[in-house]
C-alpha cells in the first residue's frame, strides 16, 4: 500500500509499513522513515510505485487548463477526488488524482484552499483582481528587465533619469527603477553611482556630490522665490567716515569695512562697521522666513549658496561708492592707541574702497608692514590698525602662534574642462596670521565681545559662542569663551552670511533705538533657531571639507601628481606639501610627526574621495628636542 500525503507545504508519496490506525509509519521515496498521522493522508493508492506517481502526476497537472477547469467547477467546496472523478466522467486512477490535486494546489487565484485536499473555486470578481494584478506583476517584471538590459548595455532608460536623484540618494527598493538599478549593479559589478556615471546620468563626478547636497538640504532647488527687494532704512544719520573694506576677489556679500578718522584733539577714532540687513526686515517677515531655513551661506570651492537672495544682498553689501546701513562700533584711541572710549551707532557710512586680498597683501605683510616697504593707497590706516589688533590680541592674553600655519584658496575657472568634467582648479597658499588676517580677526573678536556685553548689561538675550572645559557650545547667555580669552562672544560681524549674527543684529539694533527685541528672555523661538543653526551650520562645513578633498583629488589627477611630498601627522596619517590634502599612507612605517615622506599616488578615485599612495622614503626628521606634532586645519 502506498500513500499521498502532505508535509510542510509539500505533496510526498511513500510506502506504508505499519498502519496502527490513527497514525502510519511511512518510509517515503528517499528511503527516510516517518510517522504519519492519518488525517495528513490524501490518498492511498497501489500502483503505480510512489516516486512514479509523483512523476506522471506532475506531467498531467501540466497538460490541465486551470481556467478551463475553473469555468466547469462548482461554486461549492469540493475535494480535490470528488472533482477528478466529475472531470473525467468516471472513477480516476491514483495518478488522475493527484494530477488534479497538484494543478489545484498550483493555482491559489483561481482555487482557494480550504483544508487538506479540499477547494473553493474563486468568485468571479476576486479572480479577475488577482489576474489583473497578476498581470500589473508581469509587466512591471518585464519593465524592470527592460531597464536593466539598458543599464547593462551603458543606455539610461527615460524612467530611471526622471528618478534619478531619488535612485542615487535615498533608493526605495520597492520601486521597479530602484529594483532595475541594483540588478544592473550586480550585473556590472558597478556601484550605482559608478554605473549611472558610465550611462552619462551623471555629466560628471562633481555633479554626483553637488547634487547629493541639494537633495538632502535645498530638495527645492537654489533658487529664491520672488521677493521685492527690502527699502533703505530712512532717517538714518550719515557718518563723517571714509570706510574701506578688506575681502578676496570671490567676496559679494560685504560684511565688514572700518574707518580711521584723526580726532581733534589728538589720537583717533577707529569705526567697525558692519552690514545691517536686520534694518531692511524684521523678525517674521518672507525675508527673514527664507534666511531662517537657510541658516547660512553654504561655501564650497567655485560655488556658494547665499543666505540672503541676492536683492537683499546688493542693497546692504558695504559696496564702494555708496551710503551703506550699518551698525557701527567706534573706538576713541590715544595717540599710543590706548581705548579711551567706545560708542555703538545705527548710521550710513559713506564706504570709499573694497580692498583685495590679491592687491593688498603683496605691499601689506610681515615683511612691509613696519619696514620701508613701498607707498600705497590706505598704508597709512591698515598699518594703524595692524598696531591695535597686535595690542588687542596682548590684551586678550593670546600671543602670536599661527604664523607658521597655512591657509588654503580654492579657485576653480568653470570656463574650462578637463578630463574629469568642467572646471579647472586652481589652489593658492597663503600663512595665517598675516597682516590683514590679525587685523580683520581681532577688530571682529573685539565688536562681538563688546555688543555681547551690550545685550548682557541690557538684559536683551542674545546667541554667544561659548567655550569652557575645551568644548565650544552656543548659549543665549553670556559666557566667557576661553578659547578666545573673552567674557563673552556674541556673533555679530556677519548677519548677511550667517542667521545667528543677523538675530544678533536685530537685537542690538532694538538695543541702540530703544525698542522692544525681536526675541524676548527665555524665547523657544530663539532656542530653536541656535539649535537648528549648529547642526546646520555644521552639515555645511562638512559638505565644504568633503569638497575640498574633492577638488585636491582633481588637482593631482590635473597636474598629473605621481609622486608628492607630505608631512607626516600621527601614525600613517600625512597632509601634502603643495595642497590641503590629507589621508593615510598604510604602507608607511612608523614615522616621527613633523617627518617629510616621499610618497607615489597610486589611484585617486572621485566618487569615494579617495586616494591611494605609497611610501617611498623619509626625506627629513624633525628635531627631537624641539618637534611638536603639526596642526593643521584641514583634515
């Protein structure tokens, strides 16, 4: 005797050995023996030999047509013996049987299961949903077998480029395209973005990691809505000033200018004066909204994503030439530039030049700044100046200690391409610490802590940088910022670059006019916008690092870098002599830091921002006695 049965979701044929009533002992066609209960037998059969009857049964379920069994099957539950018995018009044999019970079984849309061996015929309407979502299946298969012939064969396909930042940044694997994609990658061997790149989605490396910023931080483009441009504060009064500024060449949104003016009886008056965008709109306003969700300019080499929409910005900019809104903090000197004397004001200054960095530094540095260096236009008053920044960093108990440190420029000629994609970079040097960097650094610490202490001595709340245990944190009270050697640090000197500095202004204009702030003591407004600026501010500092590293990844591959010197940092970590570049040299033993190593750059690669090299030789050691790890700022 022989038996069909069903086990963990399987139909299994055997011989029965014992037959103890409630239960069989089965030994099925691989020779393993089982207890069977007999409630789980669905038939019992003598020929033919049960892996035979698996065979031939599974040959004639295919030769049945489900549909057209389903159109002669009842509406009421049936067994599947009952049913091969109606279909073939007379007692089946075992193999008819199971042929029919396999094909039954095989079909779930068109025959629901009911218990073992037994079956219900789909209602009409349920039948045609499940076909027609069968066939939605079919199609959709089909559409991602399709899409991914094309990946494979190096095509887009027009569905994939509509989703194409959603598929490279945030994938949702239940959609066809994601599906298509990542098949297309196993197929290749390709990560997705290098297989979009080889497809032309991607014009280039640099379009992968731009376009990755803007979908998780502007998803709505770059672009500002259209705003009208805020009116010039009336009734403000003119200075008697002649205002310069001190920027690089790439610098549109003019923060900071100062004035010498000689006083009458002997000494000066020294005015920093900052951009005031905060008397062009208030706390609420559209201007203000489209400032609070960016927090800050978003800075990147060749590029930059302003705060304010540029109207904003060309009408309070300390441009040349112009009467420009300011808030201005004067410093009253003795003629050994000693402070006798301070005044904030809300006034136009007349701005007469925007100083560069390019013209100025050449005929301004350590070597003329207090030498026979050649006369220039403003020598007289950035030299001045220069003296109270060196006599304001004294006073803060910080001495001199970055002048052997170097600072980095980025430019990048978007008018040129390269084999890498648009853009030729170009990467200046250039010492920290210099002349016009103390001078500008130290006038903008001295107006941040003196209208910090404005707002504290005003009870007004404001946004401090504060540092204390070596951690830096923001505060909306006053706190000493050790770092800087200061009671206190409010940003201020940059309110079109930075939303923190732009509150700020708007509470020390309330301040300074006798009026109500914009943020009251204790304000969950004010708490959220310095919450949500440190987080954002530093996103984008990350996303500007990470695009440096990417652009000294292109200056090597342009220059054609095979072998580079670097300074070694710690351990296999090193940063190259010639651009800010850092990273580990694995093969690399064990050097002092300060060490100068010969390196090869073996493979640069531009979607990972990684660089491979190797250590060739030491070409100098640091003194033991008087080495100290280097510090840089890039990393």
């Amino acid at each position: 005797m022989f038996v069909l049965y069903e086990e963990d979701g399987a139909f299994k044929a055997g011989t029965v050995l014992a037959d103890n009533d409630a239960t069989l002992q089965i030994e099925n066609t691989h020779g393993k023996r089982v207890k069977l209960k007999r409630a789980h037998v669905l038939l019992e059969f003598r020929e033919p030999a049960p892996a035979e009857l698996l065979a031939r049964a599974e040959a004639g379920a295919e030769e049945l047509d489900t549909e057209f069994l389903w159109e002669v099957c009842g509406d009421d539950e049936f067994t599947f013996a009952d049913f091969a018995a109606e279909y073939q018009g007379r007692p089946p044999n075992a193999v008819e049987s199971a042929a029919v019970l396999l094909r039954l079984h095989s079909a779930p849309i068109w025959f629901h299961r009911k218990g073992r061996g037994r079956f219900r015929k789909a209602p009409a309407e349920i039948l045609q949903a499940a076909l027609a979502g069968l066939e939605k299946k079919r199609l959709q298969a089909a559409a991602i077998e399709h899409m991914r012939t094309e990946l494979v064969a190096g095509r887009l396909p027009p569905e994939i480029r509509t989703l194409l930042p959603q598929a490279l940044y945030r994938p949702d694997r239940n959609r066809p395209e994601v599906k298509a994609l990542e098949a297309a990658c196993v197929d290749t061997g390709l990560s997705a973005a290098r297989l979009l790149l080889a497809c032309g989605a991607l014009a280039s490396s640099y379009e992968l990691h731009y376009n990755r910023f803007l979908f998780e931080h502007f998803p709505e483009g770059v672009d500002f809505p259209a705003v009208a441009a805020p009116p010039m504060p009336a009734g403000l009064p003119r200075a008697e000033v002649a205002a310069f500024s001190i920027d690089d060449a790439s610098t549109t949104e003019i923060d900071d200018a100062f004035s010498v003016t000689p006083r009458s009886g002997g000494g000066w008056r020294v005015g920093i004066h900052i951009a005031a965008p905060a008397l062009g709109f208030a706390r609420g306003s559209e201007l203000d909204a489209i400032a609070r969700r960016r927090l800050s300019t978003v800075y990147m080499p060749g590029n930059k994503i302003t705060m304010l929409p540029d109207e904003v910005v060309h009408t309070f900019t300390l441009a040349e030439g112009r009467d420009c809104p300011a808030v201005s903090l004067y410093l009253d000197l003795t003629p050994g530039l000693a402070i006798i004397g301070e005044e904030s004001r809300v006034e136009l200054v007349p701005i007469v030049a925007n100083l560069r960095h390019h013209d100025i530094e050449p005929v301004f540095n350590d070597d003329t700044v207090h030498g026979d260096g050649p006369d220039f236009a403003w020598k007289r008053e950035l030299t001045l100046l220069w003296d109270l920044a060196t006599i304001l960093e004294a006073g803060r108990g910080k001495a001199a200690g970055n002048e052997d440190r170097i600072d980095y420029s980025f430019s990048v000629d978007w008018t040129e391409d390269t084999a890498d994609g648009p853009g030729r970079i170009s990467i200046g040097q250039r010492s920290r610490g210099s002349p016009m960097d103390k001078l500008v650094a130290e006038l903008m610490i001295h107006a941040n802590m003196t209208w910090g202490k404005l707002l504290d001595a005003a009870g007004v709340p404001g946004l401090y940088r504060a540092q204390g245990g070596g951690k830096v944190r923001m505060t909306t009270v006053a706190a000493p910022h050790e770092g800087l050697g200061v009671d206190c640090y409010a940003w201020s000197s940059s309110p079109l670059r930075r939303y923190v500095d732009l509150v700020n202004q708007w509470q020390i204009v309330s301040v300074l006019q006798a009026r109500e702030p914009a943020f009251a003591p204790r304000s969950a407004e004010l708490m959220a916008a310095m919450r949500d600026f440190e987080l954002t501010y530093a996103e984008y500092a990350e996303f500007q690092r990470g695009m440096e590293r990417y652009w000294c990844l292109r200056w090597l591959r342009q220059h054609g870098r095979g072998e580079v010197e670097a300074t070694v940092l710690r351990e296999n970590v090193v940063r190259l002599a010639e651009i800010p570049l850092v990273f580990r040299v694995p093969s690399m033993p064990l050097q002092m830091p300060g060490s100068r190593v010969r390196l090869v750059v073996e493979h640069t690669d531009l979607l990972d921002i990684e660089v491979d090299a190797r250590f060739v030789r030491t070409l100098s050691e640091p003194d033991p006695e008087t080495a100290t790890e280097p510090g840089f700022g890039f990393a």
